[in-house]
C-alpha cells in the first residue's frame, strides 16, 4: 500500500513539474534584420499555456527588454554579427519558480536575395562596439576597468583613442575615462541608476603623430545595471470607505505604490498583503486592491478601521525591499435600524374645545447617522383620526414626534381617544429584517364649561312671503351642554339684513318682523340668512344659523322694462316693434305673458301674432305720421294677472334701427327775439352814458401850507356860495369827562340827514384840518371819537349839509383822510396815543390857559367852550374858512 502511495506522489510530482515546465518554451530561434532600430520586435515568448499566473520576465542582454505578454524588442539601435547573436529570457511565476528560454538571433541573408548576375563588394565594416554595462551603487575598488574600445584604422594607423559627452566632460564629470593607447574604459565611481539609467557618450580614433582623426566618431553606450536599492512608495492616500453590511467581495479601495528600481523587473515587483483585519478585509497581492471578507460590518457598532499594509518588491521574495502604511477605511451608514419608541403607551390630557394645541411629545431612538434621511423620523397616525381631529409633524431639531389637535374635541360625545401611531424614516429600510414600529397613544378629554348648543348648526325653515307681521316661522332652541336643559339661555340676533325676523329672548321663537319679499335683492336663491346667538347665565354663547327658504307668490305682475320705443317710418310701408315684458315672481306666477290693446289703440296699432309669451310685435294699422303715441297694453301673466302699461311709441324718421335722425331746426329768427336783442343794446347804451357821466364830475383840490410847524392839509371844494349854516357855535360839541383807563369816550351824536344828502365831519388834530364828505342813507347813526394831541381835543362834529358836492369826491377825501392818519400813526411815534395805556405827558410852555392835558384828565367845566381861544393859528384858520364873509368882515 505505501509502494503505491509512493507511486502516485512521484507520478503526481511529475506531472506538476511537466506542466510547469511545458507553460512556456525553452528555445526562440528568430531572423532579423543585420541593424535594428529601437524599439523592434524581435520576437514573442509563448505563455499561452501558461494560464492567468503572473509572471515576471527579463532580459540577461540590456539591449533587449521583454514585455509581460512575453513580447521580446530592442531596447537601443543594435547590430546583429554575422554570426548572431544570442541571450537568455528569465521567466519566473509568483511562486518563485523559473524557467530560462534561449533566444538566438541571426541575420536575414541578403546576398540570397538579390540577382545572381550584381557583383557582390565587400563593405569595410565601421567600429562599432557593443553596449558596455556597470553596475548601480557598484564598491569598487575604483577605477575599475569595463572594456576595451577598438577601431579597425589602428591597424594601419597609430591610434590614440579619447572619448567626450556625459560622464566624461559633462554631468557627471570624469565618471568614465580612457587609456589613450589601448582604447581601456574605465569607471571612476559608483553611480545611481535612477539618477544616470544609461550613458551615451562619444569616442574618438585621433593618429598618435598628425593628430588627425583617422575614423568617425563613435557613440559609446554605458547602461547601468539596476540594483534593488529602493523600497515602494505609497503614491495615494490610504483613506477608504465602505457601505456597512456590505456583501462579501465589495471594493473597498485600491492602493497604489510605485518602485523607483528598472521598470518589469523583480526589483519593481510590488506585492501587497494585510498585517491585520485579514478577518474582514483582504487585499489581492498583485492589484492593491482591497475588498471585504465578510457582511457582518456594522457602523453602529464601529464606525472606523485601521488596518496595516505591507508592500513588498522582489515579487514579495525575502530579499526584497518593503514598506508599510496604516490604511483608514469607513464605514458609510445606511438605514438598517428603523426608529423606535421608547414607551410602549403614551398617555395625556387635551381639554375639550380646543384646537391648535400641542398634546403630546413623543421621542423615538434611532441608531442611524443622526441628521441624514436615515435617521429623520416620519410620523402617521394609522388609527383613531378617521375625523382628522389631529394632526403630527416632526421636530427637526430632537426628531420627536409632535402631537396637536386639530379640531375642538368634545367631552360629551367621546371622553377617551385612542390612536395609533407609526413612524418611519425618510429613507427605506436596506439590508434589515427589522420593519417600522408602532405604538398606542390615549388622551382623555377634560371637561370645560361650555356655551350653549343649538339643536343643529344650521336651521332651514320654509316660509311665504308676504306672511303678516308676528307669524311665527319657527323656534330655533339651543341646550347647555353639560345639564342638556334650556334653562336660563337667552336668544339674541346677530345678523338680520332686512329686520324680518324678531327672536324670542326667553324662548328662541322666531317671528315676522317686516314684510318677507323673495324678490328683494336681500334674498339669494330664494334664500335669506340670519345669525342667533344663544347666551347662558355664566355669559358663554353659542351661535346658529337660520336658512329661510321663501316660498313665491303671486305678489308681483308683469312689466314693461323699457315702455320707450322706436318705430322707424319708411316710405310705402309700416313698421313695427319688439315689446318684451317681465315679472319677477316665478313659475307658475309670470310667463308666458299675454298681450291685449286697448280699444281706444284698435284701427291704429294691432298685435301681431298675439300667441303667450314673453314678447310681442307691435305694428301699425295704419299709416302714421311722425310724432310720439301713447299705446295702452294689457299684459297680464299665466294666472291671469296683469294691468294696463302704457308704451310710448315714437315714429320717426332713422339713421339706424332704433335710434332717431335729428330734427331740423329753422334758422329764422322770430319778432320777439329781434326785440330781445334790440332791448340788450339799449341797456348797454345807458349803462355806458352813466359811467361817462360819473367819471367826468372831479373835485378840485386846494392844497394849504402850514406856515407855522410845516405840516400841511387840503381843502376841497364845497360847491357853495357861502359857508352855510352849518357853521354853527351850537354845533361844536365839547368834550365831556367820561375818561377812564387811558380813553376818553365822546358823547353819542345822532346825524340826521335828508334823504339823498351827504353826512360830513371836520375835525381838528395837530394844528391841521381835514374835512370829508360820506355818503348816507341812514336816518340815525352814533359817532365815536376819542384821543389827545398836545394840549387839545379833536373829536368829530355832526352836522345836517345839504350841498351838490360830488358823491364821489366825498368818498376820495375819506380815503385821503384815512391814509393821511394811517401814515401819522405808522410814523410819528411820539405822538401816538392808545386808549388803553397810560402815557405822561410835558407841559408845553408858558401862558397857555389850557394847560397840559393827557388821556386821563378830567376837565373841571365839561360845558365851557373857552378852550377854543386859545387852540391857536391853526383852528384860527379852520375857523376861517367856515365863517361867512360878512363874519370875516366885522372881525
């Protein structure tokens, strides 16, 4: 049994190695051409059989590069010997077995292909060494010897060789350098590859002895051989994240490293594993890329993982270079837990009555990320609101659920309510075997003193119109609530638009107050509205509606809308008109309406087609002049109800249907307008020849010279012969004593007048005299004066005139008196007076037996008229030009 065992562990061995060894071929024999350029495909490794492994590949010969696909091109421009050339490719799998495949390559004969008859030459080759090869951060000891360089005119010549270019006398400077006689390149240092991959410099054949160069130059090709002497890098951050309970297999991210080292080679073979969380996570080796080994990651329970990654190059081998990162993947929440409550019944209180009230508030606990639609609840009440008596909405801030009523509950009829109530998020459920939950809520309704109720919200009673006035129409009762009585309510009105209806205030009757009419515009639909309002002894109220539907009657006949009519008069035939009628009662009380004319319109107008309805044509019987005619018409409705409506029918002449031309109106004047017009213009004549008559009688004005103090006065014209009899001593009026308070008042005069005479005054005031003429029709009229100057009295003096002077220079000395005194006290400050202050007055000098006076003296002989002897040359002069000539004469 164990010969056996042996047996097939050795054919099994066999066969694993066979089919290792048979993924790829041992020998590529390939022709090329004899100068290849970079970049040539020379050939192709087969890995067909090789399956999906990864497989690393490289050339010995750093003139070739090998692609992963086993494609095998030139790296540089290279020339194949006539012999051919020859290298190794080394294929190694991620299990660290390899295999070498040999590649021959030997050049196309052109000679084979051209004419046998052309001459074959034989071209003088041209130096051309192979590329030289040092290695990457070599030890020395230096300088170390590379190769030697040799041209093919050192055999006819005496060469020196000398090289140039990078590495030698450029960047980095004396890294190369060159025996002169031998042609021996030598390295100096060591050199980093990634810094300096290749140099390309370029050598020299100069004749030791005319220093000519004896061949052309030669580009020199150095490649340094890479050495694994960098770690990979990280090239992206090491941040991911994942949905939790994700399924097994889901991406969580990839990471990415670079390796500074030659491109597809061992050194840049990068390998990825995990350090820990190998439990949830994995990573695949080649890719980076990291996925999920389980479906049990829950972000409530961590929301964040931390795992270590290691990347290796040398395909991970133990000799290879590594470096480690601390990758963060999190978990991105999804709505796996619904919301829960934290009570399994919630209870509360609501008064009754009462609506827009927040109730109740209801938390819920929800392990979800807080503030995204996985964790912001939803809430439906699911029973107990068929009446949409509440309402919930969600409280953005705490995510509780809000309860408020909607509508005013009511104690009486339902004293516990009892509702479901559900909440959800915004998002569904994903990936969870839990569903939303639900929980019972119980209010009970508080009792309150509640107004009265009426038997029904809206009470609807028929009623006639035209009913008498306290007919009850109905009672409109309302209960208190708590005692079901009617007990101590009162009923008032609260709306009544037409005052129809008076309400009971002890029983709630209702009665007609005024006259019901279903054709008022107070009435829509036949439908009139009116508001009671119950109120019970603690002053709570209740209000109700009462819908009266009136009944018609036949309380209105039909009419003429429009009784004024148009008939248009045409030559050679008689017109006609539409008459409609109306009547506001309904069916069966107004149409169809019929039409009668009076006998007195028979032979005149007839009706034509006189069938019921709610129109009839009216035309005449006979021709007709034009003018206007009254047309008595019966139209009565469908019960025969109806009176005589008189329609006034005008025939005339039409512009258009319906509307009259404009009478034609004689321009012909009549003899009493002739004698209008003649009876204006003499009134304007007189009206004119009184004005000329009035403006050309002027005064004449005598102007006087004060030859004492300056100040002047005027004389006008008396238009009399001699002074007059007004001039009389009895006329002079002394002052009296009645003086109080800074005035003193004159004594009434009565100035009697005859009719059409002129009332005058004279007055003497500061040395000076005006006289002026008023004009009077009344028969008594009181004069006033008041007021000193100096030591003397001016007052006004009544008198009976009767002289022709011009009424019109009366009145323009008023006014010159007027404005005189206005200009007087306007500017003569000292001399003001007012009787209403106290003012001191000076003595005015020696021998004046009047003495000094002011406003509020008091003379000791009111009848003595001496004072006027000594009033001086002033009032001499006034008294001049009043007395008569023959006075003047015996002085």
């Amino acid at each position: 049994m164990s010969r056996c065992s042996l047996f097939y562990i050795s054919l099994l061995v066999l066969v694993l190695r066979y089919s290792v060894e048979s993924c790829v071929q041992r020998h590529v024999q390939a022709q090329v051409p004899e100068k290849l350029q970079a970049g040539y495909v020379v050939s192709k490794v087969n890995l067909d059989h090789c399956g999906f492994r990864r497989l690393y590949l490289v050339s010995n010969d750093p003139d070739f590069a090998v692609q992963t696909d086993g494609t095998i091109l030139t790296a540089d421009v290279i020339t194949v010997p006539d012999d051919g050339k020859s290298f190794w490719v080394l294929v190694q799998d991620q299990r660290g077995h390899k295999w070498k495949v040999d590649v021959n390559l030997s050049p196309i004969d052109q000679v084979s292909q051209k004419s046998s008859s052309a001459v074959l030459r034989r071209a003088k080759r041209r130096w051309s060494p192979l590329p030289f090869n040092i290695r990457e951060n070599d030890k020395g000891p230096f300088p170390k010897d590379v190769e030697f360089i040799a041209s093919d005119s050192s055999v006819n010549y005496t060469i020196n060789y000398r090289i140039d270019g990078p590495g030698v006398t450029t960047t980095p400077i004396n890294l190369f350098s060159v025996v002169p006689n031998s042609g021996l390149l030598r390295v100096h240092f060591a050199v980093d590859r990634e810094e300096y991959p290749q140099f390309i410099f370029t050598a020299h054949a100069i004749d030791r002895y005319t220093n000519q160069e004896k061949d052309q130059p030669l580009p020199i090709t150095v490649n340094v051989q890479d050495e694994n002497d960098n770690a990979p890098q990280f090239s992206s951050p090491l941040i991911f994240s994942v949905e939790e309970q994700s399924n097994p297999g889901t991406v969580v991210g990839q990471v990415n490293a670079t390796d500074r080292d030659e491109p597809n080679t061992p050194h840049t073979s990068i390998r990825y594993s995990l350090l820990n969380g190998t439990d949830l996570f994995a990573v695949n080796y080649f890719s980076g890329l990291i996925t999920t080994r389980t479906g049990t990651l829950d972000r409530e329970s961590q929301d964040r993982y931390f795992v270590r990654v290691e990347i290796k190059d040398m395909g991970g081998a133990s000799d290879g270079l590594s470096n480690q990162g601390l990758a963060s993947i999190f978990l991105t929440d999804i709505n796996d837990n619904p919301p829960t409550f934290k009570e399994s019944l919630y209870t509360a209180q609501v008064k009754e009555n009462q609506a827009d009230v927040l109730v109740l508030r209801i938390p819920v606990d929800d392990k979800d990320l807080k503030g995204t639609p996985n964790w912001k609840a939803v809430y439906e009440i699911t029973k107990g609101n068929e009446s949409g008596n509440f309402w919930i909405r969600t409280d953005p801030a705490t995510n509780e659920g809000l309860l408020y009523v909607a509508k005013p509950l009511d104690r009486e009829k339902q004293e516990l309510m009892k509702l479901e109530l559900m909440a959800r998020n915004e998002a569904p459920l994903v990936r969870s075997s839990s569903s939303w939950k639900k929980v019972p809520i119980e209010l009970t309704v508080t009792d309150e003193d509640e107004g009265p109720e009426f038997s029904a919200p809206i009470l609807r009673l028929k009623v006639k119109e035209n009913v008498p006035n306290g007919t009850l129409i109905g009672t409109y009762a309302a209960v208190d609530p708590e005692t079901k009585s009617s007990k101590g309510i009162k009923y008032y009105k609260v709306t009544d638009p037409g005052s129809w209806i008076n309400v009971m205030e002890t029983t709630g009757d209702l009665k007609v107050a005024n006259t019901i009419d279903r054709e008022s515009p107070l009435v829509y639909n036949s439908t009139y509205n009116i508001t009671v309002k119950a109120v019970d002894e603690s002053q709570k109220t209740g209000t109700g509606t009462v819908l009266i539907l009136i009944e018609d009657v036949n309380d209105n006949v039909p009419i003429i809308p429009k009784p004024d009519l148009v008939v248009c008069s045409r030559d050679g035939q008689r017109s006609s008109i539409l008459v409609n009628a109306v009547d506001y009662d309904e069916s069966p009380y107004s149409g169809p309406f019929t039409f009668e004319l009076s006998k007195e319109s028979e032979g005149k107008w007839k009706i034509k087609d006189p069938k019921p309805g709610t129109s009839v044509v009216l035309e005449q019987a006979v021709d007709m002049p034009n003018g206007v005619y009254k047309v008595p018409l019966l139209v009565k409705d469908l019960q025969g109800v109806g009176e005589e409506q008189i329609v006034s029918v005008h025939v005339c002449e039409c512009v258009k249907e319906g509307e009259c031309a404009a009478q034609r109106i004689s321009s012909r004047l009549g003899v009493w307008a002739v004698l209008a017009m003649l009876l204006a213009l003499l009134l304007l004549l007189l009206l004119c020849l009184l004005f000329v008559l009035v403006c050309s009688t002027k005064g004449e004005k005598l102007h006087m010279t004060d030859e004492y103090d300056g100040t002047g006065g005027m004389l006008l014209k008396s238009n009399t012969e001699a002074p007059g009899e007004e001039v009389k001593d009895a006329l002079l009026v002394t002052p009296g004593s009645g003086i109080d308070g800074g005035g003193a008042t004159m004594e009434q005069q009565t100035m009697v007048g005859a009719a059409g005479g002129a009332l005058g005054q004279q007055a003497i005031h500061a040395g000076s005299m005006y006289q002026g003429g008023m004009q009077g029709y009344m028969t008594n009229q009181s004069m006033y004066s008041s007021g000193q100057y100096g030591g003397g009295f001016y007052g006004n003096s009544s008198y009976n005139k009767f002289s022709d002077m011009s009424i019109l220079d009366t009145w323009r000395t008023n006014e010159l008196y007027l404005d005189n005194k206005l200009v007087y006290f306007g500017e003569e400050e000292d001399g003001r007076f007012a009787a209403d202050l106290l003012k001191s007055y000076g003595y005015e000098g020696v021998g004046s037996p009047a003495g000094s006076v002011g406003c509020c003296s008091v003379l000791s002989n009111q009848d003595s008229l001496d004072f006027l002897d000594s009033l001086g040359p002033k009032f001499r002069t006034l008294a001049d030009v009043c007395m008569s000539k023959t006075e003047r004469g015996e002085q």
